[in-house]
C-alpha cells in the first residue's frame, strides 16, 4: 500500500475535487490493490542493468559470458527473453562470417566482412540502449535456433 496515495486522495478530498463516494471507491481500491513483487536483482544488479551487461558483455567475450549470464538467470522471464535474442544474433552472425569469410576469395567477401562487423556493433549497442529501457528488442537478421 502506498500511504503517498492516499494523503494525495486525503487532500484532493479536503479541496473538493472528490466526492466522498468518489475518495471512498478509490481508497478501497488502494487498500484492496495486490503489492508490487519485490525488487529484483540479480548478482546484486537489478534487472535493466544485468540485461544490459548480459548484452555488452558480447564486446568482451562473444559466446561465453552472455551464455553464462543467460544460463545462471534463464528463470527469469526478461533475462531468457533477452538471453535468447543474444545466442541466436551470436549463431546466426557467426554463421553469416562463415559465409563471408569463403566469399574473401572474392573482393566482394571482404566488404561483407567489414559491413557485418559494423552491423554487430550498433546492433549490440541498440539492444543495450533497448535493454536499459526496459525493451527486449530482436536482433536484425537473426535466425530463431533458440525459441
């Protein structure tokens, strides 16, 4: 129960704003209302700022840590979510390199290679920026090994 509500019900009352029936539906409905689910945090981070390094994390170490943030935290819905997004942008990528790299023997491969590196980086850097927001947000041409 938030008492800030209800001295702000209190004044909006005592200026004549609310009826009482009015200062009464809305008090019950505070009172009656369920609590919010505690904070939560992981590895003492809260959500935002786990997911965000779950995602930056992929400037450091490509796969391993980002599998490893995912796998300790799968249980919660967010970190899964975005956690999944990450390993499937990871695999997919890592197959377009592939691709591009046996095109290297074409002056062609050589572009490709340049332009999904620069692809990768404002990708993992709008996801974070998304991820801050709270958003979970796909990776462009990400193909859904993970579901």
């Amino acid at each position: 129960m938030n008492y800030e509500d209800l001295k702000i019900l209190d004044d909006l009352r005592a200026k004549g704003s609310l009826t009482e029936e009015e200062y009464q539906r809305e008090k019950t409905r505070l009172l009656n209302e369920t609590p919010r689910p505690p904070h939560t945090t992981l590895w003492g981070m809260d959500e935002k700022t786990y997911i965000v390094l779950m995602h930056l994390s992929q400037f450091l170490c490509i796969f391993i840590i980002p599998l490893f943030m995912w796998l300790a935290n799968k249980d919660n819905k967010n970190v899964d979510a975005n956690g999944k997004n990450i390993l499937n942008f990871i695999i997919s990528y890592f197959l377009y390199s592939i691709a591009a790299t046996i095109l290297c023997l074409l002056v062609i491969g050589i572009v490709l290679l340049i332009a999904l590196g620069v692809v990768m980086t404002v990708s993992i850097i709008i996801a974070a920026i998304k991820a801050a927001n709270g958003e979970t947000w796909k990776y462009p041409l990400s193909i859904e090994f993970i579901k």
